[in-house]
C-alpha cells in the first residue's frame, strides 16, 4: 500500500520550465550508430529536451537525449552546478537508448558500452555545452505551474528473451516478463496552458536495425514528436526509458528486411506508426488527468553503489564494445521527488523484475524508473536471471548477488527518508 509524504512535509509554490535544443549533427563525419556503422545522412532530427522544477526551496533538472547512451555524466553536471546553480545530485540526465544515433562520453572503465566513433570526443563537448544551455533555457523559462500525473497502457513492447532449438536468442517472447505501464507527469501553466510532459515506458528503440544509415531518433523521437506535434509545439515531450533491459519492440523492420531478392524500406512508417501508439496512450492519461496540484515539495539526491565486477560470459569484443576489466564498478542511483511522484533513476539497462522488486518495496505509488541515467555500465539483471544464459545474463558486467539489491534497497533508503 502506498504512502504520502507526511502533512508536515515542506511544500512551496511549484514552479516548472522547459526548453528544448537540436542536437543533429553538422557534420556526420566519424559518427556511428550502436552497430559502428557510419551516417549517410539525416532522416529526422534530435534533440536534448530538459525539465526544471523548482519550488523556492529546492531546484532540480531532467535532461532527456535522443541519443544512444552516455558515459559518466557526473562532469556536466558539476558544471551545470557551478554555472547554473542546480545541484551536480539533483540533475538526471538520460538517453532513449536511440541505436541510430551517436553515443556520448568516455566508456566507464568496467562497462560494457559502446564506443562510438572517431568524432565522438568532439560531439560529446558539442552536446555537453548543448546540455548546460538547455538547462539554463529551462531554469530561465520557470513559470508558477501545476503537475499531475497519471497512467495507462501500451502494447508494444515484449519480453525479448526467447529459448529456440539453438538456445537462448533474442525474438518474441510474449509469456516473459513485460512492463506495459506508460507514465506521464504532466506540467502547466496555472491558466491550464502546456509547459512539459514527462513520458516513461518499457522499450528498447530499435525499430531501425543495422541497416538503417541514416541518423533518427527511431520509436522514442517519434512518440516525443507526435506528442509536440499534438500540442502545436508548445509543449516539450520528454522521452524517457523505463526497464527496457529485456524489451524490445513487438515489430522491428529488420526482422523483415528482405524478402526473397527484394530489399525493404529500412522501416521509418513502423517506427512513426510504434511511436504514435505510445503517444496517443500519453495524450489519452494526459487529458485523464483531472488533480493538478500547484504547492510541492521538491526533494533530490544521488547515491553511489559499488557492486563486484566480472568479465561477461559473452565477451563484447566484436560487438562494437570497449570492454577494460576491473573489480568493482559504481552504479549511479538518482532521485527527484515531487510530492507523492518518485522519479528514480539507474545508470544501467535495468530489467522487468528488478523494477518490479522496487514497486513491491517502495512506499510511493507513483514510483517511476528512468533507467541509463548518468552512466552506463551495461545490463543489470536480477539475481534469479544469472541462471538463464540469455543475451542480458551473458552480457552484464556485474557479479550475481549483489546489484538488485543495492538498487531496489538504495531506492528504497532515498525515498522513505522523505516518508
């Protein structure tokens, strides 16, 4: 059963902006996607969307990046600290997991991440300087604003993990497990005018595969574009990915790539179409939501957790991976706390059941998980899954026994302390 925060709890007039800036490269020479392979061009744009709320007392910020993944964000944020004034532990910055655009930052010694290419140091600055600006355009555009937040459903995700007569692949495995959930926190104006809506869901963004050579923000830039679409753009829609370890889409255009001697589109239509299924879902919860509060408490903080390292069972070399062994690596835990809305984020592909270990535990119905926030050190699994061999198991960087725990356990400390 969940709780509220207590009647003595500090609330404060809720302020909230946002801003969003294009982050499409000029120049894609030296770029990849997740697969190594270079851009021959741009289908649709990307972009780095932030959030800030702000009640008087407490600031905090989230980013949402169209972007593959990042590498330890922790610099960015200690320099939106010092230029900005929003705490480094109160700043979530995150990346769709897009795998037709560049990643960005340093590997983080002990993950299995990948690379990017030979430009990627110079597009990392480039989006590190695009980050501070998009907070500070948000920080400057807050307004006094109300927020409510509100569920529903989307059946486009499934569990990826399926055994065949060749062992354990990734496919369609309907009967696996699979969060369907689609949160949205909405933000607006006291007169009812759009500001932000905040979009969290279960999935992997690869509808576009290997084949694909042209730079997209696949399923998630579609949904936050149809979203802002819907809105006359008057509105920033941030994407952001729940525990997709294990999720993929049910439909993926590489699946079909060809039919006997006959090349396929590289599948932009699906991708539009798997992108307007989660965000009609989101414009429905989003007009659902009738309770809009405009007093919050706002409270925020970063935990860092050392879990025992391995070298994967399927080692990444080959995969487009940097891989450097070490004995522990540190995984990132976030919090921004709006009320009765937990905002938590892992810096890792977190799975189904882990998520569902942290509802179980949590004393916030509204518990809400951003994942590949700050960092990515790979797939985090839970315990029980280091006896299946399949593509997530094989692939994490972590020791069996220790990482569900410090996550679900380290979520759960952050929040209760605002019981």
């Amino acid at each position: 059963m969940g709780k509220s925060l207590t009647k003595n709890a500090t609330r404060a007039p809720l302020r909230a902006g946002a801003a969003k800036v294009d982050i499409t490269p000029k120049d894609l020479t030296g770029l990849t996607n997740l697969w190594g392979r270079s851009f021959e061009g741009v289908h649709d744009q990307i972009f780095l969307r932030a959030l800030v709320v702000d009640n008087g007392i407490n600031t905090a910020a989230i980013v949402a990046a169209d972007l593959v993944e990042f590498g330890d964000t922790s610099s960015v944020r200690e320099r939106i600290a010092k230029e900005i004034g929003i705490p480094a532990d109160h700043t979530i910055i995150t990346a769709s997991h897009d795998h037709d655009a560049p990643r960005v930052g340093r590997v983080t010694a002990g993950a299995t991440a990948h690379v990017g290419g030979p430009a990627t140091a110079a597009y990392t600055e480039l989006v590190y300087n695009q980050i501070v600006e998009v907070v500070r355009q948000a920080k400057a555009a807050l307004q006094p604003a109300r927020l409510g937040v509100g569920t529903g459903t989307a059946d486009i995700n499934t569990n990826r993990d399926m055994y065949t007569t060749e062992g354990w692949k990734i496919g369609v495995n309907p009967e696996g497990p699979s969060e369907k959930t689609v949160w949205v926190v909405k933000f607006e104006t006291s007169s009812g005018e759009p500001i932000a809506i905040l979009m969290n869901y279960a999935v992997h963004s690869v509808v576009l595969g290997a084949q694909n050579h042209l730079l997209t923000g696949d399923l998630a830039g579609a949904a936050e574009r149809f979203v802002e679409q819907y809105y006359r753009d008057k509105v920033v829609a941030l994407w952001t990915m729940g525990p997709a370890g294990d999720q993929n889409p049910k439909y993926v255009s590489w699946d079909t790539a060809s039919i006997g001697d006959q090349e396929r589109e590289p599948g932009y239509p699906l991708m539009d179409a798997m992108g307007q299924v989660v965000g009609e879902e989101v414009l429905q919860v989003a007009g659902r939501i009738e309770h809009m509060i405009t007093e919050a408490r706002i409270e925020a903080g970063e935990r860092v957790v050392s879990c025992p390292a391995r070298i994967p069972t399927r080692h990444p070399k080959g995969d487009g991976l940097k891989f450097e062994p070490v004995d522990s690596l540190n995984i990132h835990l976030g919090l921004v706390l709006i009320n009765h809305i937990a905002l938590t984020s892992v810096s890792g592909e977190v799975v189904t059941r882990i998520y569902h270990h942290l509802k179980k535990d949590s004393h916030f119905v509204n518990t809400i998980l951003i994942t590949l926030a700050n960092d990515r050190v790979g797939y985090i699994v839970d315990d029980a899954s280091y006896d299946i061999p399949t593509f997530e198991s094989t692939n994490t960087p972590l020791q069996r026994g220790y990482a569900e725990a410090a996550i679900v356990h380290g979520l759960v400390n952050m929040m209760d302390q605002y019981l």
